[in-house]
C-alpha cells in the first residue's frame, strides 16, 4: 500500500472514530436539557466556522472564483446541511436502533454513485466486502444496548427513517460527486466557505433557540463535551475527511462508516454499560474485513490498464494475408 493511500487511510480512520465518540459524548451535552440537537448541530457549524477563518488569517489567500463558490454551496449543502439536518430531525423521529442500521446503507450509496457517475466497476470484491461490513455492523448494533430505545409506531416513524436514509445519500453523493473538486484548493479554503454557507442557511432555523437556550445551566463536563464536539469532532474531522476524500475512491472511504459503531461499542464497554463477548468480536473483524476487500478490489484505472495491456498483448487477425 503507497504512502499516499496510507495518508487517506489514516485520516478516514480518525474522523470516524471521531465522530463515533461524538455520540457517547453529545448526551453529555443533552443530559443537561439545557441544548437540543438542533441547537447543538448549529453550535458544531458556527464554530468550525469560526475556527476555519482564523487559521485561514495565518495561511496564503486563495482567490475562489463565481463557479466555484457555487460548487463549494452544493458541497456544503450535501456534506453538512442535508447530511447534519436530515439526521438530527430523522433521530427525532424515528428509533436510535433504526438510525443505526440504516446509517450502514451509506457505502452501498458510494457504491452505486461512483460506478454511475465515475464509472468505477462494481466488483465482486467490492459487493462482498459492503454486504460483510454491513453485516458486521448491523450484529453490533444489534447485539447493543441501542436496540433497548424505540420510536413511536407511525407515520413519524416512517418519515423518521426516510430522513436519515437521505442523510446517508447526502454525504455518500459529497464524497463522489466533489472528489476531484476538493483537490483544488487547501483544505482550509474548502471547509471555511463550505461551513460559512452551512451557517446561512442553519441559522434561520435555530437563532430563536440560541438566544432562548439557557446557558448558564451547562456544567462544566457539558462545556467541555461541546469544545470536544466542536473542535475534534466537526474542525479537525472535517480536514480528515477531505483528506481522505482526495486520496482514496469513494467507495472505500465510505466503508470506514462502520468504523462509527465500533468505536460506540468500546466506549459503552470501557463505560460499564456493555459487555465485550465473542459476537462483537466477530462483528468488528467483519467490518474491517470489509473495508480490506473494498480496498483490495480493483479501480477504474487498473480496469483500464488491464483491459490496454491485454489489448495489446491479443494477437492482431485484422492483417492477415489474403490466399
């Protein structure tokens, strides 16, 4: 594996595992009453925001121009307003035992996506090692406590299920249809206009509750979860993922979703609140069994080369002589 695949690897791994402390630790934030997940989304946009163009002051100006400012709207709207709104709102409404599982449906999207609009080949490899991810995956989510929670029956329900499906869609279109847009500009650059046109457009659904939200009666373990959601959780994993947007196919850095549930099941058996057995076990090795056959299955470019090569080594029959 090159160097650069490594680089792609290793920040895709990161931000997952990231954002799969960030729901042990969002109920921190929530146990308090004080801040709803609306408010919270807008706390994680506004201050990523605000951090992205203070260390862009310290950073070579890059000029954007018209056209790219309007891909760099759709690239916010897909990877952070669709993505974050339709997920939060989804979870409101549906079970966080549904939410999981259907969350596992977002490399299957990078797939479908990819061979659409990149043309890269839907391999064998590739098809088995989503379906064994996704299998992983739904075993430890099933086989946790979050199975315990569920939602009314209901037209919410199903409204609730469809909302964080397209959430999946959302961010799986992000990451292929803006992959070979996010190399042309710093990373900085990318995510300070991305998270400034996020925080238009979240804004006007959620100033009556930040200026109505209690702050006052947030303790000092909530304060501290909220700098971790927003520093770690949404500044640096934001970076990360474009990181490995540039350096790995779509496919494969949709597979390290499944890093998400992994990392939530350590933390609630390092909490007390669960128990490591022989079944997780075997979960977490299907995931990542996963995620090394997607890897191991061949691009468009080795199709390609292949398919050259073997042109080229065919015998020629279009000149033979004539009797």
């Amino acid at each position: 594996m090159s160097k650069i695949n490594l680089k792609g690897h290793g920040a895709m791994l990161l931000a997952n595992s990231s954002w799969g402390l960030m729901s042990p630790v969002a109920k921190i934030v929530m146990a308090t009453g004080a801040v709803s997940p609306l408010i919270l989304t807008d706390l994680r946009v506004a201050g990523a925001m605000l951090l992205f163009w203070i260390t862009s002051f310290f950073m070579k100006p890059e000029h954007v121009g018209h056209r790219d400012h309007l891909k760099l709207l759709g690239a916010s709207l897909l990877a952070i307003v669709f993505n974050q709104g339709c997920f939060i709102f989804g979870v409101s409404l549906s079970s966080p035992a549904d939410a999981s599982i259907i969350t596992t449906s977002m490399p299957l999207w990078a797939m479908v996506l990819a061979a659409f609009f990149l043309k890269e080949p839907v391999t064998g490899k590739k098809v088995l090692g989503i379906a064994l991810g996704a299998a992983g995956a739904l075993l430890l989510v099933l086989g946790s406590g979050q199975t315990q929670a569920s939602a009314d029956d209901g037209a919410n329900h199903i409204w609730g299920d469809l909302l964080v499906l397209m959430a999946q869609l959302s961010y799986a279109s992000y990451i292929v249809l803006f992959k070979n847009f996010v190399g042309r500009y710093s990373l900085v650059t990318i995510m300070k206009w991305m998270f400034t046109y996020a925080f238009i457009f979240t804004l006007p659904f959620s100033y009556r509750g930040l200026m109505a939200t209690p702050w006052t009666a947030l303790t000092a373990q909530a304060v501290w979860a909220i700098l971790f959601i927003v520093v770690v959780a949404t500044f640096v994993s934001y970076m990360l993922i474009v990181v490995g947007q540039k350096n790995l196919r779509p496919t494969v850095a949709g597979m390290y979703n499944y890093v998400q549930p992994i990392v939530a099941c350590v933390v609630t058996v390092c909490l007390g609140m669960d128990t490591f057995n022989w079944v997780k076990g075997l979960a977490v090795g299907m995931i990542f069994g996963g995620v090394y056959l997607v890897t191991a299955s061949r691009s468009r470019q080795e199709v390609e080369n292949y398919e050259r090569q073997h042109a080229q080594t065919a015998p020629d029959t279009s000149t033979e002589k004539a009797d």
